[in-house]
C-alpha cells in the first residue's frame, strides 16, 4: 500500500499565486496538467542498503550505499505500484531500441490464463519538446510545492497535508497499519506495520545491482540484460538544467541517441509478457509470514486479493479501496546473469524489478469512486514507482528493515491525496537536496484529472541523458515498438517544469 509522507517545506509562493489555486483537504492545486516534466533529477549520495534481517532478534542491518549518475536513484531497479479503488486495463515497460532496431528477446515468460473477458470500459513522460511551458518550479528539499518563477502560476510552496497509508488488510494474518512510524511490536499476530518504512505511494525498492553508476556495485537486473540487447542508453549526467522552452525543446526522449522503444514488458487482462504481480500475502501461496516481520510479498492471484503459487496474470478486476498490488519484471532473481538483486528477505518469490536511467512506463487505467467505507486511504487510489529493493525486504514496518526512509527513492505518479478528490498528483521522494532521508525531492502543485469512468493512457518516460522525468497524459496505442516522433509528439505537450535542487 502506498503510504505518501508528504514533507512540508520550501518557499511561500506570492499571494496572487496562492489566489489562482484552490486548497482542499490541506492541499493547494493549480493548474490543471497533461504534462509534468521533473528536470536536473539525480543526484551522488548515499542511502542505507539492508543487508540482513533476524528471525529471532526481530531486528534489521543496514550498511550506507553509494550512488551517482543521472536519474540516480531512480536509474536503479524500480517496482510499480496500484492502489484502489482502480482498475488497470494495460501496462507496459519500454526501452530505447538498439542501432540493429532491438530484439524480440527479454526476460521472463509469458502466461495467459485461457480466460475470457468482457470488454469493459477504457479507462483508467526522452527528449522533451515543449510548445508552451505554462510554469517552472524549482524545488527545495522535500518540498511538496513550488514557487512559481514563470508564466502562468502552476503552483505553490504551500506544505502539502502528508497522506498515510498502508495496504488493506486482505486476510488475518495482514499486518494492520499504526499511524505512527516506530517499528511495529511483535505479536501473535501479524505485526502493525509503521507508516513511516512503508513508502506510500511509491516505495520503489532498489536491487543492489540496479544502478550503473553505484560505487559499491555492478550494473545489475533488467537493465544489465537489456544494455546487452539495445546498447547503452541514458546514462550521461546533464551538465545543467534549464526552465526555458527554448532549451527544454532540444532536450529529452526526442533526443537523436534513442531511435525508438521496444516494449519488454506488458499487461491486459488475463496476460502477461515479463512482469509478475505480486501482493502483501506472503504465507498464502508463495511467500512467508513471521511474528518479527509480519507478511512478506508473494505472487498475487488472478484476482489479486488473496497469494498464489505461482505468477499468474491478473484478470479484470478493480480493486478497492486500500488494496494493493504491485508488479516486477518476469526475470527471478535466481538468475544471476541478469545481475545481482542483492539482500532480499529470505523464503519469498524474489524478482528484478525495471532498472536503468533511459525506460518508460505506459498505463491505461480507471480510478472508479468508492464512497462506501471509512477506512485508510478511503477513496484515495495511487499509482507510483518504489526502490525495488523496498518490497523485497519490508514494504510495511520497522524504518530499518528497508532503505526507503533514508532516501532510496520512491516516485509518486498519480496520487489522490484526499477522500474523493478528482485531482491527481505528483512528487518524487529520494534525498535529492536532503541526502540520507526521503524528505529531498519535490514535486508540482499542477494536477492530472482523476478518470473516474473513462479511462486515461499515460506515459512515464525517464530521460537519462538529459536527467529528465516526464509524465504525460497520452492517445494512442501502446504497440510493441513506439517511434522516437510518437513519443516526441506526447512529450510536446504544452507543460509545466518542476526544477529539483
């Protein structure tokens, strides 16, 4: 489940810019958004890297990891996260085709579950070509929102209300969530997970081996595999960022190093092509549950509610309130060729999840309303990206049993912040400007509207040549190759800039 630790800070914006943007639920937003570009992400810093986690002494260790790079450290492995009520009718990953046009080979299997579905409704960001920036905001620190510094005002430094979550308890031996972040007592039961270890909206866990740049590891995962198959893409650190549309036009996913992507990774209903779903079920299936730990991830079912065996894909289904699941590669950790994961919690289904600095991410979905209920994060669905080192180790509980307190990154995508709100927000949590803690990065006040009955297609796309990360609301089809002028065209959406430290 998606907890979103929202840290107040940055600077007051002017009051006219206050004016032009509403406050709801704790929250300011502005402007209304169909493209979101991050700008001068990643950073050279540290986080701490679990290295064991102790059945009997209930305890964690830790030891500080270094990294570097573009995007860094969002360059390393990350997993994707959904939490309802939503429903997702397609998901893919994308890479930059190689000189020799990329190649059909890629990790993992493919399953179909032979079940038929009904239609159903359609629901529901390198080079980066703006026709008109509508607003750039620079960020300090952890703050949630910007000061404004050009065009229309977009948004705020106003500090957003933190949003706490944790996933629903979907069986008796489901960890309930504690408000507070002190590690959760052991019991007879499943320990109560602490908010603060269980990154909300986007715990993206890291695979040690994930980053290129890491000083104390190799190249490692997906992106090990893939730099072997389309080449090494993205990974030149930008030497400066800019706010203007002028120099934002020659930068980004356009840019003549990618000549297009190939899709490694995809989802529709009842099928799946490397990428596994995953849930809080460990113990039921696959997986395992502990009085120190509670319950570990494992595959998720055809529904996604209750574990499974085996990976299985996931059928139509929309999700509820609070429920969780989440999605890795279809490459096991067991393989090593792909690189090393690194220290993951022992008898679970351990899987790479999507590394590199150049990748996008592609959704179609719907975020139905659910007003029935009064529960954690009633009403408040989410997408976003976690460390994938975060679920493989502790998702939900004690602060020291993963890195995701300290920095090792989590990206919100699209996040409802309040109960029924029809905005959706952004926000990348890592020590970007704060390094050592999740409280660096920052984010944009401007909103994607919430697709409550027809269903919204959007890209992810990380620019690591330019250290750039859009988010675009797109059309079209996610084929199984993308042109470099079809993603030109959605990232030359009019947008706004959100300027990191």
């Amino acid at each position: 489940m998606k907890l979103s630790t929202v840290v107040a800070g940055g600077l007051l914006a002017a009051q006219q810019v206050l004016g032009d943007c509403d406050f709801i639920g704790g929250n300011y937003y502005c402007s209304k958004a169909e493209n979101i570009r991050y700008a001068n992400v990643g950073y050279s810093g540290t986080y701490l890297d679990v290295t064991s986690m102790d059945e009997k002494s209930c305890k964690c260790k830790q030891r500080k990891l270094e990294f570097s790079g573009s995007l860094s450290p969002l360059d390393q492995e990350l997993t994707v996260h959904f939490r309802g009520p939503l429903r997702l009718k397609q998901f893919g990953v994308y890479y930059p085709a190689g000189s020799d046009g990329g190649s059909e080979q890629k990790p993992g299997h493919k399953h179909n579950s032979g079940h038929k579905h009904k239609p159903g409704h359609d629901h529901d960001k390198r080079a980066v070509h703006y026709v008109h920036v509508t607003s750039t905001v620079y960020v300090k620190g952890g703050a949630h929102a910007e000061t404004p510094v050009a065009a229309a005002p977009a948004s705020t430094s106003e500090p957003a209300k933190a949003v706490e979550s944790a996933p629903a308890p979907l069986s008796e031996s489901a960890p309930a969530p504690l408000l507070e972040s002190a590690p959760a007592p052991p019991s007879k039961s499943a320990p109560a997970p602490s908010l603060e270890s269980a990154p909300s909206s986007s715990l993206s866990s890291l695979s040690q081996s994930a980053s290129p740049s890491s000083k104390e590891e190799g190249k490692g995962g997906l992106h090990s595999f893939l730099t072997k198959v389309f080449g090494d893409h993205g990974h030149k650190q930008s030497s400066s960022s800019t706010s203007s549309a002028a120099q934002a036009s020659s930068t980004g996913a356009g840019s003549s190093s990618v000549s297009g992507w190939k899709r490694v990774a995809h989802y529709t209903p009842g099928s799946t092509d490397n990428c596994t779903f995953f849930n809080h079920q460990g113990g039921k299936g696959s997986g395992t549950w502990s009085q120190c730990f509670g319950n570990s991830i494992s595959f998720a079912s055809s529904d996604g509610r209750s574990g499974a065996s085996n990976p299985t894909p996931l059928d139509d289904v929309t999700f509820k309130s609070n429920e969780e699941i989440m999605i890795f590669s279809g490459a096991s950790c067991k393989d090593k060729s792909l690189g090393d994961c690194g220290f993951h919690r022992d008898k679970i289904p351990a899987y790479h999840g999507f590394g590199g600095a150049t990748k996008m991410f592609v959704f179609e979905f719907t975020m139905p309303s659910d007003e029935h209920g009064n529960d954690y994060n009633q009403d408040m669905p989410a997408i976003w990206l976690l460390n994938a080192k975060i679920p493989r180790t502790l998702q939900y509980g004690d602060s020291s049993c993963s890195c995701w307190k300290t920095g090792c990154g989590e990206m919100d995508l699209f996040e409802v912040l309040s109960k029924g709100s029809k905005y959706m927000i952004s926000h990348i949590h890592d020590g970007q400007g704060n390094d050592g803690y999740n409280v660096g990065g920052g984010g944009s006040q401007d909103y994607f509207e919430r697709p409550l009955q027809r269903p919204m297609k959007a890209a992810v796309i990380f620019d690591g040549e330019n250290s750039n990360v859009h988010i675009v609301e797109v059309d079209g089809d996610f084929e199984a190759s993308l042109s470099a002028s079809t993603v030109q065209n959605w990232i030359s959406k009019e947008g706004t800039v959100a300027m990191l430290p």
